[in-house]
C-alpha cells in the first residue's frame, strides 16, 4: 500500500494503522514522488490526499490510470473537502 499525504504526522498514523492490520506500507509526501515510487515497485492500493505540494490527489490518479502499468491499481482519495465537484471527480478517475 502506497500512502501519499502531505501531513507527515497524518501519514504516520495511517500507516501505523494499516501495519497493524497486516500490510506492507510506504508513503510519499506529495504527487511527483508517489509517482517514482509507483515506477520504482507494485502497490496494490492507493490512498492519496486530495490537496498536497507539487501534484494534487486527482492529478496523480489521473496519471495512475493513464499509465498502463499502474491503471488497475485501486485507489481511494481522502480530503476534509465538502465540494460535490471534488468528490465527483475523485470518484469519476
């Protein structure tokens, strides 16, 4: 699982958590370098944040799905956001 949060100390509990049930966890504070980390091993899932520096959440699943490679991986967008525009663009990538 690749976890790519911008909140370092966010990023820290969510893995913690995901550890404890079990699965292999790296992460990336933003876009650009989840993107090298997605080149660099296999993921089978994604949680991204929405907002972070350098490549947002929506701009880094639209390049996971264009990228061949990485298109079927299953990714899951999180964000305090309220807009309806945001969830649906989240939802439609």
């Amino acid at each position: 699982m690749l976890i790519v949060e911008d909140d370092e100390n966010f990023s820290v509990w969510l893995a913690s958590i995901a550890r404890r049930l079990g699965l292999t966890v790296a992460t990336a504070s933003n876009g650009v370098e989840a993107l090298k980390k997605l080149e660099a091993a296999h993921f089978d899932l994604l949680i991204s944040d929405f907002e972070m520096p350098r490549k947002d959440g929506l701009a880094l699943i639209a390049e996971v799905r264009a990228n061949p490679e990485t298109s079927g991986l299953y990714a899951v967008m999180l964000t305090a956001h309220d807009e309806l525009s945001v969830k649906v663009a989240a939802l439609t990538l």
